[in-house]
C-alpha cells in the first residue's frame, strides 16, 4: 500500500510540475508592450545621457534619439513581448532593450543603459 501511495504521489507531482513549465511565464505577455513615449536616462558610468521619443504602431517603432552622439537622428525598432530592438539610421546602433512599465535597460557598446519613461504617453 505504501509504494501505491508513493507512485500516487509522485504522479500528482509530475502533473503539477508539468503543467507549471508549459505555462506562460510571468514576464511573457501575449501582445507587445507600448513603447510610445519620451524616455530619459542614460549609461551607467554616465558618460552618455540621452533622450528617446518613441512612437509605436503595433510592433512597429518610429523616433528619434538625441544625446547618444553619431546615432543621434531617426530611430526604427521593432518590438516582441517586453523588449525593443532599435537602430539607428546614421550608425551602428542597435541596443536590445527589456522594457518594464516605465523603465526600459539594456546595453550600448557593453555598458549598462537605464532609461525612464517621462510623463503621459
């Protein structure tokens, strides 16, 4: 009766942790997140501070960037699930950004960018 009830058990276990793998994740969402917006911040070392004014239609991204120095000018992106990936139309630029509400991280040439999202959107 014992190894039934263990077999049991462990069955009830493997379903459950079965059916939390093949769930979304928490940070995974069905449709992409809204990017449009003013977004300020700059490089964890400080030595670039920049501004991006992003327009979002879809996945599709449109915009500017100011403060980053050669990309500075028209920016395009698309977005999937929380993350933008942007490039710039002048350089080599193209940071893969993870956006959570209001703040937006990655990296620009290896260092850690932070931005915020100002205001309504």
């Amino acid at each position: 009766m014992g190894k039934t009830l263990k077999l049991v058990l462990l069955g009830s276990l493997i379903t459950t942790f079965a059916g939390c793998a093949s769930s979304a994740s928490p940070g995974a969402s069905a449709s992409p997140v809204d990017v449009t917006g003013t977004w300020m911040g700059g490089t964890a070392t400080g030595t670039t501070d920049m501004t991006l004014h992003l327009r979002q239609t879809g996945p599709n991204v449109t915009g500017t960037i100011a403060g980053a120095g050669t990309p500075d000018g028209p920016v395009n992106g698309v977005v999937g699930g929380n993350t933008v990936q942007l490039s710039a139309e002048r350089a080599a630029f193209a940071p893969r950004l993870v956006v959570r509400g209001d703040l937006m991280s990655g990296e620009l040439e290896g260092v850690p960018l932070n931005l915020v999202r100002l205001g309504p959107r």
